[in-house]
C-alpha cells in the first residue's frame, strides 16, 4: 500500500497500477468476481473535448491502467482473493517476459 505521510490518514478507495495488457487482466479479475476496472476519471483532455491525437501520453498511461478496489470494509479473505486471482493472471506474463528477455 502507498505510505500515510504523518498526521493524515487515506481512505483508500483504489488502487490503481499500469500494465500493457490491462483490458486482459480487467477481464480476467472481473469473471473472478473481482471489480477490477479503467480509472473512473478520464484524461483532463476528454472533458475538454480536446482531441487525444494531441495528448498520446496521457491516452497511453489511462489506456495501460488497472483499478482494483480497496476500501476499509474488504475483509482479508476478500484482499487474499484479490491478490492470490491477480498473481495467477500476471505470474504467466512475467514469466514469458523474462523468458523473452533472457535470450541473448
């Protein structure tokens, strides 16, 4: 989890990491039962009807992220699930990653 600086106090709502094939693993986690999703804000560009050809950064990171719930009420044989579903779903593709990239 992301560090409280001193004297404040979060209210986790998401937690939020970026993938190359985070539809695949929003897919994957939701038949889990598990309410993965995008962020539920989008880029400030798309609230200006500014066009995204203009932005590419910002439409490539909000299109790689991963939102997964965390909230003060899961239970932690709801996290455990969270966690044990997402390491099933990403441990394949780090390993066929690494895989790639140790051939010399």
């Amino acid at each position: 989890l992301p560090e409280e600086p001193p004297d404040s106090f979060s209210v986790f709502y998401r937690y939020v990491f970026r993938h190359p094939l985070s539809d695949k693993i929003i897919s994957r986690l939701r038949r889990c039962g598990i309410e993965a999703k995008k962020p539920v804000y989008k880029p400030l560009h798309h609230y200006l009807t500014l066009d995204g050809r203009n932005f590419p950064v910002a439409e490539r990171v909000h299109q790689s992220i991963v939102s997964l719930p965390i909230y003060p009420s899961l239970t932690d044989r709801q996290v455990d699930y969270i966690i044990d579903n997402l390491s099933k779903i990403l441990t394949p593709i780090i390993h066929k990653y690494f895989a790639r990239r140790a051939k010399c």
